[in-house]
C-alpha cells in the first residue's frame, strides 16, 4: 500500500466487546482474502521459530454509531470509486447458521435495512479521510 491509500475499520460503538472482537476478525479475513500481498512473508526468530506473516500496513479500528456506520456505507457507495473496497459486516449475518443461508437471506433484505456492525473501507486516502477522518480510535 502506497502513501496515498489507506485503510481502516469502523465498528459500532455500541456493540458488546464480543461482537467488536468478531466484527475486526470478520472483516480482517475478508481484507486478507482480496489483499494476500498486505500480508507479509513468514519471519523467523533467533531460535529458529516461524512467526507467520501479519497484515504490513496499518489498520486503524475507529467507532461510531450505527446511523452513522449506514450513512458511511451509502456516501461510500455513491461516490462508486471502484479505488474504493468497502467491505461490511451486518446483523444478517448474526441471525443465520451458514453462508449459504446468509446469502440467501441477504438476497431479499432492502439495502436501507440493514444493521452493520463494522465496515473496512480500503483504497485511496482522500476517499477514505472525507467519511471517516473525523471519527474517533475505537480504545
């Protein structure tokens, strides 16, 4: 990742420290899914003990309330900068027991009514600091 790019994950405020846990894990998976080379190479340690390869860049985990989490998602979306990934995570998949019943599921729900719990939004800084550069560190 250049200067100009960025990344980072807003979670809700208001979940619980379970779900905030599950939320960054999620998302994380998804982000080292579509970016293998944001992961760096295995290292080894003075004794010789493999430490496999973490994310090589910064991820910051910043909060907000949910209203807020669909307002990023939407202006998100409508600026359809294809520099722009926006990966979410949303109650639908809270309430269903395997991907296949959450895709179904997904597949009717109305965009607008969706919950999220987190989204990781990665690409260019500019993009990325117009919606969420005022939000505060998740700590």
């Amino acid at each position: 990742m250049n200067n100009q790019e960025k990344c980072v994950m807003i979670i809700d405020e208001q979940l619980p420290i379970g779900l905030v846990a599950n939320t960054a894990a999620i998302l994380g998976a998804t982000l080292g899914k579509l970016f293998p080379e944001g992961i760096g190479e295995d290292i080894y340690d003075s004794t010789g003990r493999k430490h496999l390869g973490i994310v090589n860049f910064p991820i910051p985990i910043l909060k907000t309330n949910k209203e807020q989490l669909q307002t990023i998602r939407e202006s998100i979306s409508q600026q359809a900068d294809p520099e722009v990934t926006i990966i979410d995570f949303s109650d639908v998949a809270q309430i269903t027991n395997s991907y296949e019943q959450y895709r179904q599921t997904l597949e009717t729900i109305p965009t607008e009514t969706l919950a999220y719990f987190g989204l990781c939004l990665k690409g260019k800084k500019k993009s990325i600091n117009k919606v969420a550069g005022s939000l505060p560190l998740y700590r």
